[in-house]
C-alpha cells in the first residue's frame, strides 16, 4: 500500500499539466486498441489467403481489400499517435521537472534554520536531482511507454481468451508467474533499495563536506584518509546494491525463460490442434502475434517495476524534505511593516532548540531609536541567537520582541527583515560579483548608495585594488578574498538595508 500511495502522489504532483495527463492516457487506450487490431486483422487476412488457395482461386479484392485496407490504417494510425504521444510526453515530464525543482528550491529556502543545521547540503541537492530525476522519468516512461502497455495487458489476456481459450489459458499461467515472481522480489528489494539510496545520501554528503574544506584536508595532509573513507562509505553502498541487482537479474532471465517455453508451448499445442480441426492456421498466426506483443508488453513492465523500485527510496526522500514544514510563518493578520524608528524590546524572552536546554533564558531590554548598545557573555550564552529572534530566524517559545510597541509576530516576515540589517559572524558571500552581493541587501541601491555604503564599511580601498573593481567575482564563499575583506563587503550589505 505504501509503494501505491507513493506513485499516486507522483501523478499528483502533475499540477497544472493534469489534463494533458489524462489527454495522452486516453491517446494510450486507443493505441493499444489499434496494436490488438494489428494481429487480429493479420490472422483474417492469412486464413482468406489459405481459404482461395484451397478452392484453387483468386484472392478476392471485395474480400482481402478491407481487411488491408483497415490493417494499413491501423498500423499508419499506431506511428502517428505513438509520435504525437512521445512528443507530448516528453514535453510534460520536462515542463513538470523543471516545475518541481523551482518549487523544490523556493520551500528549502524557506525551511528554518534549525533544519538548515541539521540537514547537510550535499543532502539537499542530491535529493533535489535525484528526486526531479526519478518524477521526471517515471512520468516521461509512463505515459510515453508503459500506460499502453499496462491497458495492453489487461485487454489482451480475455481477447487471448477468446479468440482460443485453450492457447489463452498458457498465457494465463505465464501471468501468474510473472505476478509471483515481481511481486516477491519487489519485497525482498524495497528495504534493501533503501538502505542502498542512504548509503548514496552519506556519499553525496561526504564529498559535499570535502569539496568544501579543500584548504584544511590539504594543510592538514588528510587527503589518504578522507579518499579511505569515501572508498569505505562505497564498499558499504555496493554491498547492499549487489544483492538488489541479483534479484532483478533473476526476474529478469525467469521471465525470458518463462516466456521462451509459453511460446514454443503456444505453437506446439497450436500444431496439435490444427491436426485436430481445432483451429486454423490463421488463428494459430493471430495468437502468436498477439503472445507476442502480449509478451512484449509484459518484460516492459518487469522493467517499469524494477524502475520504481529503484526510484522509491529517492522519492521517499524528496517528499519527506517537502513535507517538512517552516517553523516561522505570517500570521494571517500580519501587516506590511512600515520604515520603522528602531526602538527595540526583548520582554521575557526564552527558547529553547531541543526542549532541553536555554538557548536564551528569560532576557529582557531596551534600546532606544538610535542606541547603540552590545550584548556580552561567554560563548554560548546566546547572544547570536538573541539577534537571530530579533529577525525571526527563530520564533521564542516564551516573551515577545517589539519593535517600536510592535510585536514582531505582527509584521509580514518578508517585510520585517527587510527592515533589519544583519551581519552574520561568517560572512556569508555567494559566488558572484562583489556588486550582485552587495545589492543582496538593497536590489534597486543607486550607484551612490553603493559608494557610500563601501565607504562607510572602509571597503572601497581594496576593491579599487582589484582589477574589474566591483565586477570582480568573489568566489565559492567569497574564497578569493581575505577574511577581514569578506567582512567589510557583510557590513555593507547591511548598511544599504
């Protein structure tokens, strides 16, 4: 039940492009309808042949044309809505991913710190390509492939049926097996696809963590011992995946197997009952053809299955980041903060982060519009998570933050922050120009603006140093400047809020 909820919520996710969805199922219908017409009409067109040939006659046109004619139709028909459906399938499984990532990205920005904390990045982006990935291909594989595959499979066992009940029953048999078979081996993997896909997570984390502190793996010679751990984090993966991949290997040869001997049984038992005047030679064609395409149908859905399979543990991962929730919101009467005075008050103000211990305890004080003033403890005392109250990248469990009498809570969080300017002990820089990162705190900041807020921050001296001035790329983490030179650009970013 768990794996149908989860691809039930894959077709949710098609939004928008749900009625194009259901568009191209119905397209499918019809052309599984056409691919069953095929060998039906090719069976007619055998025993009309044999039919003349036994009366020493001429084929007749009144008789054959017909059956040709609409053989020829079907069969033109089945190349242009396979194409028109390939076409727009492929169409919505890109249009929908590309969907999914922004929105993907727009709620991870919008998870509150705490999560950030406990949450690697590495993680995060893995999750967010894989799982785009996965939604991506089974919607693109589903509708373009396995929809009329699926109708082909429920339709063609009863036509099977009767057209020759005693061949169709053999068809019947290979189903069962096939059933048994995927659906054993579908819960002997999903657990260990799990345990695979966390191993891919660790993995995705790890080099994530190196990559990133490049500068201290190589100042601290650890480059054998970090390349050694990766190297045991993917014998672990491999370990688990071996297994995943024998079993699917079985299916897949039981199944080639199975098939093989429904086929040469269906035309054994075919042979014996022609002799039987049991059939006819058109029929047996017909049967075969329809075995045949029957078949066909029934390896791509062992193929489907190992895929969503596969699939399964990354899509777990990409809803449970989606359905986590930010802890701070608007309340739904909050109001536009205006240009404010810059009174502020903490009364009573606790929080705590894991329920346990006081990240802040019961803090309160006043500045003036206009004040100055310092908070000073020891390390861990809470003055930085004081400050991140104050911009709500927290929201305290007891006491209230004003701003000029205002409660914070009362104001749009977006417009709030707007109106706070905050310099962070990292100075957090993106990978872009100085200028793109300075704009971070005012987009539409005059060129004067700009000026003035560098100066103010003694930062205009070494940027003038620099050969593209303020058009010069700072860098992964602004890596290409110096500590202090990071820390002027932060201080003023804030000051041109």
């Amino acid at each position: 039940m768990r794996f149908i909820r989860l691809y039930s919520r894959v077709l949710g996710l098609l939004g928008p492009e749900a009625r194009l969805g259901v568009v191209l199922a119905i397209a499918n219908i019809l052309l599984a309808v056409a691919a069953f017409a095929e060998p039906i009409l090719f069976g007619r067109i055998i025993d009309s042949l044999i039919s003349s040939q036994s009366k020493n006659e001429m084929p007749s046109l009144t008789t054959l044309g017909p059956l040709l004619a609409a053989w020829v139709g079907f069969g033109l028909f089945t190349i242009g809505a396979g194409v028109l459906i390939a076409l727009h399938a492929d169409r919505l499984a890109h249009k929908r991913r590309l969907g999914i990532v922004t929105g993907y990205f727009e709620h991870v920005l919008q998870l509150p710190l705490a999560y950030h904390g406990g949450t690697h990045s590495g993680r995060l982006m893995k999750v967010m390509l894989q799982g785009a990935d996965a939604l991506w291909g089974t919607w693109l594989t589903f509708f373009r492939e396995q929809c009329v595959a699926m109708v082909s499979l429920v339709a063609l066992l009863p036509i099977a049926l009767v057209l020759n009940w005693r061949l169709g029953l053999l068809l019947v048999v290979l189903v069962i097996i096939f059933a048994i078979l995927t659906s054993y081996v579908i819960n002997r993997t999903i657990t260990l696809q799990q345990k695979v896909e966390g191993f891919h997570t660790d993995l995705s984390a790890r080099a994530a963590d190196a990559l990133g502190n490049v500068a201290l793996i190589q100042s601290y010679a650890r480059t054998e011992a970090e390349v050694s751990s990766m190297r045991s984090v993917v014998e672990k993966l491999l370990e688990k995946q071996l297994p995943v991949l024998a079993w699917w290997a079985v299916v897949t040869v039981a199944t080639r197997a199975a098939t093989t001997i429904t086929v040469l049984s269906i035309f054994l038992l075919g042979v014996w009952l022609y002799t039987q005047n049991l059939t006819t030679i058109g029929e047996i064609v017909t049967f075969v053809n329809v075995s045949a395409l029957f078949i066909g149908k029934l390896e791509q859905s062992a193929s489907f299955a190992n895929r969503l399979v596969t699939d399964a543990p990354r899509l777990e991962e990409f809803f449970e980041v989606l359905d986590s929730a930010p802890s701070v919101s608007d309340r739904p009467n909050a109001i536009e903060m205006p240009r404010p005075r810059g009174a502020v008050d903490f009364e009573h103000v606790s929080l705590s982060y894991d329920g346990k211990r006081a990240a802040v305890d019961d803090i309160s004080l006043h500045a003036d519009a206009g004040e100055t003033i310092a908070l000073v403890g020891a390390t861990g005392a809470g003055k930085s998570t004081a400050l991140a109250i104050m911009h709500r990248a927290f929201d305290p469990q007891k006491g209230v933050v004003k701003i000029d009498g205002v409660d914070i809570r009362d104001y749009k969080l977006v417009s709030l922050r707007r109106n706070i300017g905050v310099v962070f002990q990292e100075a957090l820089l993106f990978d872009r120009s100085i200028e793109e990162n300075l704009r971070v705190g005012k987009p539409d900041a005059t060129d004067q603006e700009i000026e003035d807020a560098l100066q103010r921050a003694q930062a205009r001296d070494f940027i003038a140093r620099l050969p593209e001035g303020l058009k010069s790329n700072v860098g992964e983490r602004g890596r290409s400047l110096s500590g202090g030179e990071r820390q002027r650009l932060a201080i003023a970013r804030a000051l041109l809020k």
